[in-house]
C-alpha cells in the first residue's frame, strides 16, 4: 500500500512556494489516492493537473498500482486548515462547536487561535454559553472549542 505520508511529503514539496497548499490526502487500502488542494483565491484545473503528474510521475506503477485524484474540497466541505478561515473571513459560514451548539453568522476576524462570529439574524433566542464571549451579537470561539466550520449555502 502506498503511504498517505509520502504523498504529502510529494504533494508539499511540489507546493511550497506557490499560492496553492495541502488541505488533506486519503489513501485506501486499495490504492486510490485522493490529494485535496486549496489557493487563497480558486484552485485551477492547470493546478490539479500539474500536482497529479508530479505525484504519478514520483510513483512507480509497476511497484503498485494506484489511482490517483487531485481537486479542490469543493464548497460543501469542511474547513481543514486555518487559511481556509481567512480565506472566507467576510462570508456566512456554519460552526457547529464540539458541545454540539450550532451557529450560523458572519466569519468576521480570524486570529492564530480564534475567530469572531456576527451571528445572523435568527428568530431562536441567543444562549450566552461559557465559551463564548457575546457582546453586540458578536460571539468569539477558539479553534479548539470548533468541530465544524462549513462555508454557508443557500438554496434560493
């Protein structure tokens, strides 16, 4: 079985220096390799392609064989690195906290350990909980208080 870390080892070494970064990698037991990449403006097909054949080309096929996908998360997918939060600072995402409290609001600052939500408009009460700090509907919450933090849809 090919080893998640020599992809990311390939992967990295193939990114560093460029606007593009490691987001996540998978390896089944069957050899199907899945490299997820993220730019802090949008991931180009060239991109993907470019990191795909240097990951082929560094893997030898007649060793094992593999099938290999390179792509974006996509939008529906959860934040994996602390880029991705600045990245989206400004827009609606989802955070659901590790006890289970779910908000949707405005990612409205980033910080090396936090983030400050704006909650939007909501016809729930907002509870006030001991790891948040609420003034003027802001709320602020630590990245290891975070589950979750999905970039909001709507479906209008």
């Amino acid at each position: 079985m090919i080893s998640k870390d020599r992809i990311v080892d390939l992967a990295q070494s193939f990114l560093e220096g460029s606007t593009n970064y490691l987001i996540d990698v998978k390896v089944s037991s069957t050899n199907k390799i899945l490299v997820f990449i993220e730019n802090d403006v949008n991931v180009s097909i060239q991109d993907c392609i470019q990191l795909s054949k240097h990951i082929e080309h560094s893997l030898d096929r007649e060793l094992e064989d593999f099938e290999l996908e390179v792509s974006s998360p996509g939008i529906d997918q959860p934040f994996r690195n602390t880029r991705q939060y600045y990245k989206y600072c400004g827009k609606e995402v989802d955070v659901l906290l590790k006890n289970g409290e779910k908000i949707k609001g405005f990612l409205e600052k980033v910080e090396d350990t936090k983030i400050e939500i704006k909650r939007s408009a909501s016809k729930k009460p907002i509870k006030k909980t001991s790891t948040e700090k609420l003034e003027n509907n802001k709320n602020v919450f630590l990245f290891n208080e975070i589950k979750e933090t999905r970039l909001h849809i709507n479906f209008k």
